[in-house]
C-alpha cells in the first residue's frame, strides 16, 4: 500500500496517507493509457474541415471545346478533378471524430495514470486547499512553499471557485475537481497536487 507524505500550504509535513493499492498502486499499463489519450484527443478535433467535390466548385457548365476533332482528350467540364481549378477527389468533409473505448479499459488507463504519480514521487497531498478569495499571489506562494515549480494539475474534491480563478492564470498550472479529472491532463502535467479529500473521492470513484 503506498503511503506519501500529507502537507499544509505552508509546505510543512503535518502526517502520511496510506493510498489504495487498487487505485494508486496497480502496475502502469501503458497500452491503456495511449488508448485513453488517443480518444481525447480525437474527441477534441473539431471536423469542421471541408473540400468542394466536383458538384460544388463554381464554374464548368459548358463542355470547353467539342469532342471530336482536336487531338486533345475529350472533356465535359473545366471542374473535373484533374483540371485546375477544378473539384477535389475524396477530400475531407465536415465529421465527428469522437469515440470510445470500453469502460474498463478507461477505468484502467485513470488508475494507471494516477499509479504513474505515485510511482515518479510526483503526488503532492495536500491536507486542506482553502482561500478567502481568488488570488493568484496567495495560490504563486502556496506552490512555492510545496516546492511545485513546474507544470502541476490542482485537484480538489469539488469545484472551489476561489482556487480555481486563483490558480488559472498561472502558467503551467491547471485547476480541476475530481468529476473533470481525466487521463491526458495526469501525463500531460508533470506534477499532481491534490486535496486530502480529492483523495478519498478519487479512492470512493475507482477503487
């Protein structure tokens, strides 16, 4: 079973958390995890992209020249796909590009990536993470004295306005509540900071 440090915002230890074996300590599966990544990112394409087809191209109602007689190849309009100008060939249209995997499979890829963060030493628990009111000074000084100077995912086990408005313009930092937890931002954030009772929600959801 996993046991990391509990810190204050002051940066001082104040105890030690056992985590689950079963949500923070299984072994990383690293094919869940490109799966889970994959279908994020594909979920994120907009598919709005679009070419104009042969029909859709301005132009070309009348035959350019007349079948017989020229030496040239017969043509029926100057927007066939092999003039310019002309129509696209299986060109890409408007689409959805979203997915999914199985339920077990994501389940799999979370747990591995939270795994991950244990595994690295790059979980920082917090026991509480409360602010009187949104500033991003108070929230710069709390990760300083956690020693987080780098790209960190703020956890909390519900959304905190105050945390969130104080943490969002800070580069790198990226604040979210348990329910908008997810896969691409674990790996894509080398360091997770994450509230005592974030812990325990996580541990309620998945274990």
């Amino acid at each position: 079973m996993p046991r990391v440090a509990i810190y204050n915002i002051n940066g001082d230890q104040v105890g030690e958390i056992d985590l689950k074996d079963d949500v923070f300590g299984i072994p990383v599966h690293r094919q869940a995890l490109h799966d889970a990544v994959t279908m994020q990112l594909a979920g994120r394409r907009q598919g709005t992209h679009d070419t104009k087809t042969r029909a859709e191209v301005s132009g070309g109602g009348r035959k350019p020249y007349r079948q017989k007689g020229t030496g040239r190849a017969r043509h029926g309009s100057t927007r066939s796909p092999i003039w310019r100008g002309g129509g696209i060939v299986f060109g890409p249209h408007p689409r959805d590009y979203s997915y999914r995997i199985p339920k077990k499979v994501r389940r799999l890829a979370m747990k591995s990536a939270l795994s991950s963060k244990v595994e690295g030493g790059t979980i920082v628990v917090l026991e509480e993470l409360k602010l009187d009111a949104p500033k991003t000074k108070d929230m710069v000084k709390i990760l300083e004295n956690l020693k987080v100077n780098n790209k960190a995912l703020v956890v909390t086990a519900e959304k905190d306005d105050s945390v969130f408005k104080s943490a969002r313009n800070i580069p790198g930092i990226k604040p979210l509540s348990v329910p908008g937890l997810n896969v691409y931002d674990l790996l894509a954030h080398k360091t997770l900071v994450i509230t005592r009772d974030a812990v325990a929600k996580v541990e309620e959801v998945f274990a």
